[in-house]
C-alpha cells in the first residue's frame, strides 16, 4: 500500500488552502450481504485502491430518493450498510481518513448524537445530506443535524452537497458555510461549465462578504453504458445533450465518458488554480459494473499525477 505517512491528514487539508485533494467514493454492500461476502468485496476494494494515492475515502449513504424523482429507478433501490457501521467493522485495514455521509432525515437526533459522540476525528469526517424532497418526512431536518454537531461535537468536519446546476447554489454554500460547513462535495458533474459558474459565483461572493472561500470538491463518475448514462440522469445530473449523443453513439461509451471526465477535470483545475480556489476531486462509479469501477480506479490514478499533492504537502 502506498505509504501516507509523512502527507497531511485528510482533516488538514480541508483547512489549507494551498492543498488539493483527492477521494475515492465508495457505496457499502448491501445490507442483505452475509458478512463473508461482505468481507470479501472489501478485500477486493481496498486491493484495488492499494496502489492509489488517495487522500481518503467517501462512503455514502443511500436513501430512497424515489419521492424525488417517480419515474422509474434504472438500477433498483437496495438498501446498503450504514456507512459509519461498515467503517467501523469492515474498514480497519484502511489507513487514511474517511468522509462518512450522513442523509440525516434517516435517523433520529439521539442516532445522530451517539454517532457524533463516538467519532475519530482522525479517522472521520462527515457530510450531512438533507431531505430529497421538500415533502419527504424525515426524523430530523438538516438545520437540527447541523445545530446538533455544533452543540455535541464541533471538533468534527462537517462538509455540504453541492449542486452544481442551481444558479443560487453559491448562496447556499455560504449559509451551509456559515452553518459549520468547512469544505463541499459536488453531486456528480458532466458540465464543467456549470461547475466554473458556481465556483466563481461562491469565491466572488465570499470575497464580497469576507469570508475566506472553502474547498470545493468536484464528483466525476464514468459512464460506461446507456443504462449508468439513465441512471445518472434519474439521479439529477445534468448531461449537456451534445454529450448525451456522444456517449449514446460512441462505439466505445466507457472509453468516451473517461475522456470527458478527464477533460473536464483539466478544465476545473486550471480554473480553480487561476480563480485561486481549493479544490480537489471525488471519483467514483455509480455502476457495480467491474469495467467502470476499474475505470473509475484509473481515473483516480490519472488525477492523483494532474494535482499538486504529494511530498508538498506534508
């Protein structure tokens, strides 16, 4: 496994500003798994990112987000390992921090506090999601999630969704900044002109406001089939329809979507470097498909060359 031991612990470098970052998304197995299959599929996720250097890991949380969108689910909902109980049990081996999701209106404020309460704060941080909906009913709101960890355990870094697509996303990066957040996790993007839009609208804003902006991270998933390409779209992510078509009629979609995701990449860091914002990405595959999460591995190891990390960060 590469050696992390002289880098940076994941925590600061969400509070450096000079630091770009790197993570790799994972989603638990699922809850019906027996736990020598789950220890297995581990085994064969930590084998692959052995050799990556990543800044950590982020495990979500999956909710049913069918009141959000009723049209069909092209990948069924399945319910998987809380992600804070599968760090905790499957996750030993892994010697680098770990962001743990948190879609908070799942549990209740008590659930929530125990959690906050026992964390590691050098083995975890967390991004709390709020409701999918405005409708949903949930068990506590992200306000409360949010006022709970300032009361019950501050020390821990809470991180913020971001979605790209919303033109006043900014402002609500800054009220989720005001409200304890100290670093942001994109949803997946496929335009990165939407992505300069919001970071640019965030850093001017800040800068207006003194405040000093926060690390923003951006999601890339690679898209190796027209039914993940349906699944990303059902999930909210916008797909410019010239790169719809591109990937519709590739001969190869995987070979493409990796290509835009790279291209894309290069285009935020260069923009967020002149910008003077910090950045860093989250790669993931939202497929279970063996070629796109190996893709997805690859792209990782790509990134990991493309941003200024390494020996300069210790």
């Amino acid at each position: 496994m590469v050696d992390h031991g002289d880098n940076a612990s994941l925590r600061t470098l969400m509070t450096d500003a000079r630091s770009e970052i790197l993570l790799f998304g994972i989603t638990p197995p699922r809850l019906s798994a027996a736990p020598e299959r789950i220890r297995e599929i581990t085994a064969a996720t930590l084998a692959r990112l052995d050799s990556l250097d990543v800044d950590g890991l982020a495990l979500y949380d999956i909710d049913d987000e069918s009141d959000r969108n009723p049209a069909e689910r092209p990948f069924p909902y399945l319910p998987t390992l809380d992600p804070a109980v599968y760090h905790e049990e499957y996750l030993g081996e892994w010697n680098r921090a770990a962001v743990i999701y948190r879609c908070v209106g799942k549990y209740t404020e008590a659930q929530l506090r125990t959690w906050l309460q026992a964390a590691d704060t050098d083995r975890v941080l967390t991004v709390f999601v709020g409701a999918s909906s405005k409708d949903k009913e949930v068990r506590t709101r992200l306000s409360q999630a949010q006022a709970l960890r300032r009361d019950a355990r501050p020390d821990v870094p809470l991180g913020g969704v971001a979605i790209t697509e919303r033109t006043d996303e900014h402002l609500r990066l800054i009220s989720k900044q005001q409200a304890g957040c100290t670093y942001f996790i994109s949803q997946v993007v496929y335009s990165s002109d939407a992505a300069k839009s919001m970071v640019s609208d965030y850093y001017y804003a800040c800068r207006e406001r003194h405040l000093e902006p926060k690390p923003v991270l951006f999601t890339l998933s690679v898209c190796g089939s027209v039914k993940t390409l349906a699944f990303l779209e059902w999930l909210g992510v916008h797909v410019p329809r010239w790169l719809e078509n591109s990937l519709r009629h590739a001969d190869d979609t995987l070979a493409e979507s990796y290509a835009h995701c790279l291209a894309t990449a290069r285009d935020l860091i260069a923009f967020c470097r002149k910008l003077g914002l910090p950045f860093g990405f989250l790669v993931e595959s939202v497929s279970i498909r063996k070629a796109e999460i190996e893709a997805s591995v690859a792209l990782a190891g790509e990134l990991s060359g493309l941003l200024q990390r390494g020996g300069n960060r210790g």
